[in-house]
C-alpha cells in the first residue's frame, strides 16, 4: 500500500484530534499548522526507514552469465527498520 500524500494523513490528524473534546478548543490555524508538520514528519519517518524482505521471493531472470537482469514475479513481505 503506498503511503498517502502529507496533506491528506494532517486532514486525518486534524479530523482526530478535533474529535477530542480538550482538543477541540485549540481549533485553528496553529492546529492546523501543527497538523501539516506533524504529517510531514511522519512521512519522512517512514520514507527513511530500510525495508527488509524475507528471502525466497520467486524471480526471472534473463541475458548471459555476465549480464543477468530479473524481476520478481510474486509479492513479497517486509519489514520497515
């Protein structure tokens, strides 16, 4: 699943936080703000995480010996570290 776009995980955080009724009051422009860097922290958390595959995921591979070039050809599972 490719992970959604900033502005849409802060309308999420947004929509979050305003349904939290000590929340509700700081309603605004700075929450707003706060949302947007929030996300975007977020996301470049998880962009910057190593993701580590299980091995024996099943591969093609065509060209010579010294020249081999392949593709997975099933999903596979990972982990993000």
């Amino acid at each position: 699943m490719p992970l959604p776009p900033a502005s849409t995980l802060s309308t999420t955080l947004n929509l979050a936080m305003l349904a939290e009724p000590e929340i509700m009051a700081v309603d605004g422009p700075a929450l707003d703000k706060f949302c947007d860097v929030l996300a975007q922290v977020m996301i470049s958390l998880i962009q910057s995480g190593t993701v580590t595959v299980a091995a024996g995921i099943p591969v093609t591979t065509a060209g010579g010996p010294s020249s081999q070039t392949g593709a997975t050809t099933a999903t596979g599972t990972g982990s993000i570290a």
